[in-house]
C-alpha cells in the first residue's frame, strides 16, 4: 500500500516510518537479457542459462546493478510525494548484495524512512531498503537511498 504524503511539510512528519513493502516483481531471463544489452554486460553468469546451469549459483543471475536499479519503481510503490516540483534521486550511502537473484526470481522492496532533513528549497530523505527475494534465506540487496524533494 503506498503512503501518501501532500507537501514538505507531510513528509517530514514521516520520519523514522516502516514505509512497508512493494509488490513482488519477476526477474525474467528477457530482463537480465535486456540489462545486459543496455550495459555491454554480457558475461555469462547472466546471459548463457546452459553454462550458467552448471556454474556457482545452478541458474543465470541477474547483475547486481540491475537489482539495484529496481529499487526505484518499487520504492514508487511505497511512497508518493505530492504537492512538490521536483523529485531527485541524489545518490546512495550503502550498498551490499547478500543473495544473487536467479532468473525467474520474484523480489519486492521493505522501506524505511529513516531520515527527513532540510536542504536548501526542500528537504533530503534517506530511506532504508532491502530487495527481498520470495523465498530467500537472505537479501538481494540492502541499501541507504538519497532523494530530494523541492517545493
């Protein structure tokens, strides 16, 4: 369920807030595939299931940046921000890959607002994630998310 907030002055108020979790998403083979074209990374723990089958991890796994770059359509899911003119992603403090995910792997998003602060015409939030794998005994990732808002 997304939380939605009208204004800087709303968001600040959510500080230190569960933001829940997204829905699960698949990591099909034609994402790891079209990843790996957008990248020139077409190594083949990602892209070649047959050698992928017999290597470390018995399946091709999506690239670490991939996963990551699936936090922000999930994280829209969390929350909405209204009343603002701009959004701006501004950066990351941490990030681990625990687990890799395996082709045809289903992951979501869990989110914390740990922090609201004031920058100058807006305000910065860090929000706290881990990309969760259905099934998985660990993370896909966890990490600390930069984002600002302006008025």
């Amino acid at each position: 369920m997304t939380v939605t907030v009208n204004g800087l002055d709303e968001l600040k108020k959510l500080a230190g807030s569960d933001l829940g979790t997204s829905d699960w998403i698949e990591v099909t083979q034609d994402r790891i595939d079209t990843f790996a074209d957008a990248t020139g990374d077409h190594q083949w723990i990602h892209v070649d299931p047959e050698r992928a089958a017999a290597g470390p991890f018995g399946a091709p796994i999506a690239h670490g940046y991939l996963t990551l770059s699936l936090f922000i359509p999930l994280f829209t899911e969390l929350l909405d921000v209204q009343g603002v003119t701009t959004k701006v992603n501004y950066g990351l403090n941490k990030v681990r890959f625990p687990a890799p995910v395996k082709a045809g792997s289903r992951i979501r998003l869990a989110g914390r607002l740990a922090e609201v602060e004031e920058v100058p015409g807006g305000v910065q939030i860090v929000v706290d994630g881990t990309i969760e794998i259905d099934g998985g005994t660990k993370p896909a990732a966890v990490l600390q998310s930069l984002s600002r808002f302006y008025a």
